[in-house]
C-alpha cells in the first residue's frame, strides 16, 4: 500500500495529491504536463520542496508534520527515468552492480530476469534503446526495492523493440512481487500490466480505478485509440512445419496456432500479441474459415473508446479478450453483456513478443 498525500508546486500548478494505492501495479496516465514525472520524483525523494506525507505499507517515507524527510538512498525506491539513465563510463555490469552493495544474488538474478547476459561487458553507447532499458531495468531491480518507479519506460522504442521489452516487465511484476508505479501514454501498456490506472490532470486526480472501467474518460478517449492489444502467456506444445504453424497453450488451456517457431523448445515459455483490431467476432460458429484459431468466448462489457467501440469478452477461465469494432457492427450483430460469440485470429495475426 502506497499512501500519498503531497503538494508540490510545480510551473502553472501545484501536484496535490490524496490517494491510496494498492494494486500491484499502478499506471499513472494523463496529459503531458500533468505531473506524472513529477509525482515519480517525489516519491523517489528528487523534490525536496514536497510537503505533506509519503508512507510504503507502515513505513515512512516524507511526514512534513514530523520534520521527517528521507533522503533518496534511505528510500529503497527503484526509479528507471524515461532516458534508462545509465552511466556512459560504465559497462551494463557495473551498471547493474552499482548500488547492490554487494549483493551478488540479486544481481545474478536481475541479469537473469532481464536476459542480458549478451550485454554485461558492453558500455550503454554501443547497446540498442531496448537493451539500455533493460540494463536499467535490472540495475533498478539489483538494488532491493520496497518500490519501483517506471517513467514511460518503452517511449523511446519502436513498435518492434517494445515488443521485446514488455514481456520483461509483465515477468518482473510475476516473478519479483514489486509494487509498481508506471507512467505511461499508452492504453496498451495499462492493460497490459496495470491492476490500477491514476489519471492526473494539471497536478489532481482526475480518475482512479481498474483500466478498462476508465478507458472511457475523456482524458484517455485519444490514448484508446492506438496501443491496444491482448497479451497471453502460454508455452510451446509442437510443431507442424508442413502446415507452417506452432501450437502455443495458453495458461487458461486454449491451443493457439501461431507462425512457424522451430527454433523454439517444446515447453518454452512465450508471450504472445494480437492486436484488438485483429481479432474477429462472430455471433455463429464460423465454418470454412483461412483462420486457424476459432475460440467460443461471451461478451463482457462493451465499452465506447474514441470512435470504436471496445468489446471484452470472456474465454473460459483464461484472461479476457479486447476487440475492436465499429459501433455499426456493434449495433448488427446485437451485441451486448452475455451474448455467445466466437472470436477468430489468423496465425499470422499472432505475434511472438
């Protein structure tokens, strides 16, 4: 539990700030300008004109009241800023190194969470955007966190390297058990890993709650319109490579048919992508379809993003599904909480993260 109850005065407003936050994850969403990178700063310790009250579960962080303020390196307060903020002059293990005060274990199993193996006796210059925040990623992790601050984290990346990267984070949210603060622009990525969205507005919040419950508010209408995507953990269960295609079980059970991956090791785990927009419903059970993954789901929740209309829906007891529709198509096929419907993908709408 994270319990802020801030002021700060920033250019054109002050950040104020009365909230509780408990989700494993928190995503921290809004304009820019809002205050989102502030409001990281100041739970890191960066601002020292904070005033109010900072407290992790029973432990205090910032009590004005009391004349207690702890400085950043008493926080254990992990922050990864939008540039990594890795230092030039240090290889990735130094960089992962520094501030683990010698705790070998932690760094050994930040490396391997992180897979960067590959990188340790190279200087951040020569590494891509997607191993510098890695590195970062597992410097962050290596130094003990009670909490772990993530600024926009995949801004800088494109559409491919995000890809890569993202599956880190959901492995460190499921793996370390860190609470999370998370900034971000991206509809997507607060699907994705956040429990809990807090949407600042000119220094206030001006919503709060699980993700999809806000991806109508009009703070977040034009973010929904790009980023949305299903993101499903499985592991490889064969190969048929005269019919070009893998089978992934996802851990809710369903078989996937994805692009050829010989290379891939029976039993591997994967992360698989299918964009909301990729995804087709049906209100019959389609026959004769080129699409090889037919899967009966029921219908959620309808929810109005921008110009679409975002439809969840229920696949067994596995993580629901996002598609994307027109309210049109919505309207035709009479879609509304608890119809029977079939969702299908085609192999190649599958993408392997």
């Amino acid at each position: 539990m994270l319990e802020l109850n801030v002021e700060l005065p920033l250019f054109g407003f002050t950040l104020r700030l009365g909230v509780r936050l408990a989700a494993p994850v928190t995503v921290v969403m809004g304009p820019s300008g809002a205050g989102k990178t502030s409001l990281l700063e100041t739970v890191a310790g960066l601002r020292p004109k904070t005033r109010g009250r900072i407290a992790l579960t029973e432990r205090v962080l910032l009590d004005s009241s009391q004349g207690l303020c702890l400085p950043p390196e008493a926080r254990r307060v992990g922050y990864v800023p939008q540039d990594a903020g890795l230092f030039p002059h240090l290889s990735a293990l130094e960089n992962v190194r520094f501030g683990a005060r010698g705790r070998t274990a932690l760094v050994e199993n930040a490396i391997e969470t992180l897979e960067i193996q590959a990188t340790l006796g190279r200087r951040p210059a020569s590494l891509s955007g997607g191993e510098q925040q890695r590195v970062a990623l597992a410097r962050a992790l290596a130094s003990e966190p009670a909490l772990l601050l993530l600024d926009e984290p995949l801004a800088a990346l494109d559409a491919r390297l995000r890809e890569r990267v993202l599956p880190y984070l959901l492995r460190i949210r499921e793996q370390w058990r860190i609470p999370v603060l998370y900034v971000t622009h991206n509809v997507g990525e607060a699907l994705a890993l956040g429990g809990e969205v807090l949407v600042l507005e000119a220094g206030r919040a001006a919503a709060q709650g699980a993700p999809l419950d806000l991806l109508a508010a009009r703070s977040l209408a034009a973010a929904g319109q790009e980023g949305l995507e299903n993101l499903l953990a499985g592991r490889i269960q064969g190969h048929a490579p005269a019919a070009g295609v893998t089978r992934v079980e996802l851990d809710s059970g369903q078989l996937l048919s994805v692009p050829l991956l010989e290379s891939r090791a029976l039993q591997a785990p994967v992360t698989l992508s299918v964009r909301a927009e990729d995804v087709l419903l049906a209100t019959v059970e389609p026959h004769g379809l080129s699409a090889r993954n037919v899967l009966p789901a029921s219908v959620l929740s309808c929810t109005r993003v921008g110009h679409d209309v975002l439809v969840r829906c229920g696949v067994s007891a596995g993580t629901p599904w996002l598609v994307r529709l027109t309210p049109g198509a919505v309207a035709d096929l009479r879609l509304e909480p608890g119809a029977r419907v079939w969702l299908a993908v085609k192999s190649h709408s599958i993408r392997v993260v």
